[in-house]
C-alpha cells in the first residue's frame, strides 16, 4: 500500500518503533546537536502545519496541578481521557472511515478494527460498506461490516470506546442503520452505549461528490441498479462505481438529524461535514438539531478514490473551517492529516474535541497488521502528553486558541489586552 503526499515512511517507523520515534535516532545522541528543521528540513504542508504551540511562561494551572499533587507535574500526569461524541475516549483520537475502496474493505481494516478496540478509542465504519460488499452475519466471514464490528468487540473494554457506523444515500436504501439497529450482534454496543449513527454529508478528499470506488466488472453488474456506472478504462478490468452525495438544505439536515434521533434512541448521532464555505453554518445546524458530534473533514483528508482536481483544488483547509467555526457549540472531531502530535494539538486547541485517523492507520497496519496502529498511537498520544504539559495545561480540555500561533497574526496585542483585564 502506498500513500502518496503523505508522510508514510514516518507513519510506518511509528508503527514499528512506537513511541521512541518521537525522538531523533538514539544513535543520534551524543553525535548532533539539534535545531529546527531537524527532521530534513520538510515544509510544511499547510497552514495548520506551519502554525506554532506557545507555551507561556506563567504557568497558573501548572501551579494547581503542584498543589493537588503535592509535586512538580510532569508530562505523565496529563489526563487525555475524553468524551467524544457520547462516547469515553481513553485518548482524544478515534479511527476515522475507510469507506468502500478495496484498501478499506479489506482485511487490514478489520485488523485496524481489532486494534483500536484494544486502544479504548472510537471507530467509524465508512459508508457504501454493505451496498459493495455485503452485511456478512457468517461469523466465519473475514470482510465486511459485522466482521469489523466482532473484531472490534473482541479486544474493546467494557467502558471505552464505540463504534459509529456511516449511512450514506446507497446505504439509507439499503436500510443499513435498521440492519445494524436490530442486528444481535450490535447488542454489546447498545447496552453500553456505545453504538452510534453518522449522517456522511460529504469528506474532504472530494467535497460535493459522493463515494467513487474502482470495481471489477462482475461486482459493477450486481450493483449497478445502486450506483452509477462509468466505463472510463474500456480496456481495463475495471469501472468507475459513483454514490449519491444527497442533497442538504439546513431543514433538510434538521429533519434528518430528528429522524435518527426518534428511530434510534439508544444510538448516538453523528454528522461528517466536507470543508465547505459554509461549514459553520452547517455545524451550528447539526448541533442544534441534537447531533452529539459534528465530524468536519478538511480538504487535506480522505482514504478514497478522488478525481486529483478535488485532491488539489477543492474544499477549505482544514485550519480555515476552525477558524469559521470559532469556538464550537458541541463536540467537534476533525480530521485530514492527523499523524503527530504538533498536527493534533493545534488541531484541539482551535476547538476540536478529538481528531481522526485515516491514511495514518491504513498505513500503520499495512506496515505492522497485529500491532502497527497501537504502536502509532502509542507515539501520538506520548508527543500530546508532552506538548499538553509544556503549554502548563494537564487535559486536552483546558487547550485553548492561546495555544496557537499562526504566521502573520501578531496576538501581541490581545495578550497585552487580556493582561490588562486582569489587573482591572
């Protein structure tokens, strides 16, 4: 497997080396001193990457940790359990959707499962799964919805974590929300609570357009009364399956959200945005209809098939839909491009509540299948302690816009502002 424009030979040492890969090589020390840009000088991808964490040299919360512990704080006492969406987080990470594309349905997405059952985080299964590639009640089934939900069950905890499960226009026909509702297997997750419904009404890898996945042409014949069918590569083995990406006025979104509150009360309710211009507008909208979280893609994520003009030229950065957002009305979940620590935290301190794993956990697994996303977490969730701690804060919580410095935003003056009040 290969992730092209994406850091995949970083993601795969994590997967293999854990949290040690948060340091330069420890055959380093002693030999180099180090600076910034130690890591190869790599520019940065985005205005999100580009940003800075500023620690403060005051430190009052820092000073109520001393006193509730009795002790200097060290980056070991920072908490990162979280509520994400309903759900008790042991970190504040979930696995994003893979969707329907061959790489997702495979079996290193059950493998992915499995480990982030073990991790204590959320998983979201993608949309189209059952349209494409079936339900699978045979508990001998490798592949396929049930099959990642049993994988995830075997090695979650009693407490933590959920397993969210996307409906898109296909799947609503499909009646795949009811399937898994009413299904026994879904049981464990209702009983705890921890079974949740996300309404996809788009992703950043190709905002406006619904799912697109390559099939072989057997597959495209059977669902083909589902999906539009292009025959782009008529010398080719397969074609171009395209989803619906539905249609969304704010009432319609409202109604939507109402619906799946009335049919599944004991489910909680999700909703994925695409980076579109009005995402805060769309994000204000879901929360009040009751959504317990508001999952927004931004233009640098997705796993799936996309035409490169949406790859390169579509949808808002993920920094500016923050910053249209502003301080969320609920749980906010972000994603595109998570893989580190600096990527995350900015990402919190700007008003997400967690963020989503995508490429980095299919390339984590692909590079180690029984361990490889545990490890790569592992290493993410060490850099969040140490960042968190830095900033003299000890949850992901208290994380706050002071936090963060964007190139060409000065902030001086809103510090002098804030340090004034607080001497009034």
């Amino acid at each position: 497997m290969r992730a092209g424009g994406f850091p995949e030979e970083q993601v795969r040492a994590r997967a293999l080396g854990g949290a040690a890969e948060a340091f330069p090589p420890v055959e380093s020390y002693g030999h180099e001193v180090f600076g910034q840009n130690a890591f190869a000088g790599a520019q940065p991808a985005d205005e999100l990457d580009a940003a800075r964490l500023v620690p403060p040299v005051f430190m009052p919360l820092r000073l109520e940790k001393l006193i509730d512990l009795g002790r200097e704080p060290l980056q070991s006492d920072v908490d990162l359990t979280t509520t994400i969406g309903g759900f008790t987080s042991a970190l504040p990470v979930f696995l994003s959707a893979f969707g329907s594309t061959r790489i997702g349905s495979s079996e290193v997405s059950v493998a992915a499962s499995r480990q982030a059952g073990a991790l204590g985080i959320p998983m979201v299964i993608g949309e189209n799964v059952v349209p494409v590639t079936g339900y699978h009640r045979d508990p001998g089934t490798t592949t396929g919805m049930l099959a990642r939900v049993r994988a995830y069950l075997d090695e979650a905890g009693p407490a933590h974590g959920g397993v969210v499960v996307q409906q898109s226009t296909e799947d609503a026909d499909a009646e795949v929300w009811n399937l898994v509702y009413s299904d026994p297997s879904a049981e464990p997750l209702l009983a705890s609570g921890r079974l949740g419904f996300e309404l996809k009404v788009g992703q950043g890898a190709k905002p406006g357009l619904g799912g697109l996945t390559v099939l072989d042409r057997a597959t495209a014949a059977r669902v083909s009364e589902q999906f539009a069918i292009d025959d782009l590569w008529s010398s080719g083995p397969g074609v171009l399956r395209s989803g619906s990406p539905g249609t969304f006025t704010d009432e319609i979104l409202r109604q939507q959200i109402r619906f799946m509150r009335n049919n599944f009360p004991r489910a909680r309710i999700w909703v994925k945005l695409h980076p579109g211009r009005d995402v805060a507008q769309a994000a204000a909208c879901a929360w009040e209809a009751g959504a317990d979280a508001v999952t927004v893609d931004g233009a640098e994520g997705g796993t799936g098939w996309a035409p490169r003009a949406f790859l390169d030229h579509v949808g808002l950065p993920l920094a500016e839909c923050l910053r249209r957002i502003g301080q969320p009305a609920g749980c906010l979940l972000t994603t595109g491009r998570m893989w580190e620590g600096g990527r995350a935290v900015k990402a919190l301190a700007s008003g997400a509540t967690a963020v989503g794993l995508g490429r980095a956990a299919l390339t984590a697994v692909d590079a180690d299948p029984d361990h490889g996303l545990r490890r790569l977490v592992e290493c993410l969730a060490y850099e969040l302690r140490l960042l968190i701690s830095a900033l003299g804060k000890y949850s992901p919580a208290a994380l706050g816009t002071e936090d963060v410095w964007f190139p060409g935003s000065s902030g001086a003056a809103d510090t002098a502002h804030r340090h004034r009040e607080s001497l009034t």
